[in-house]
C-alpha cells in the first residue's frame, strides 16, 4: 500500500520569508510520520518568482496527491484558498493543521 500523499496549502505572500518556516516544518514533520509530501516552499524555492507561475507549478502537484494539509491563515490566501477548493472539488481530504480536523 503506498503511503498517504500530503499537499501543504497556506499563505505565503506578504509573511515574512514567505512563511516558508512553516511550511518545511509541517513537511518534515509529515515525513516523519511515513507521509509523502508536496510542499509548495520546495516546489517554487525563488522568492522572486510571480504568484501565477507559482500556481501552476503548485496546482500541477496538488493534483496527485490525496490529501491537503493547511495552514493557519489559508482562508485569508487567495493561493490558499484556490488550492483548497480545486482538492474539495477533486474529492481530496482536507485538514487543518491548527486542529487535525476537516474545515467547515
């Protein structure tokens, strides 16, 4: 059986160091539990890459994976909030990274 697939959504424009801390700790702390993981702060590591080149980069991996992990403050991203959208839309599971639980 292959191992779960994490997507990590979360905000990152106007954060400091693009919130990329965050995302490398989720990530590793995914990995350590056996996860796959696509994490959006390795996909596009150029801070000075443009939000829509960074999309589709990070849109074509959501797409293969099976769940997505999301980071405090995602509904106030539009990256965020796109990326969870398409995964409700493709029947993916999404949790919360703040509570382990689905958003409502």
């Amino acid at each position: 059986m292959k191992p779960i697939r994490y997507y990590v959504a979360g905000p990152m424009t106007g954060l400091a160091e693009l919130n990329f801390p965050a995302f490398h700790a989720e990530a590793a702390r995914l990995r350590a539990q056996g996860f796959e993981v696509e994490n959006p702060a390795e996909i596009n590591p150029d801070p000075t890459a443009g939000w829509q080149e960074c999309m589709r980069a990070d849109i074509a991996r959501l797409v293969t994976c099976d769940a997505v992990l999301l980071l405090p403050g995602w509904r106030q991203s539009r990256g965020a909030s796109l990326e969870a959208h398409i995964a409700k839309a493709l029947g993916l599971v999404l949790v919360e990274a703040a509570t382990g639980v689905a958003p409502s």
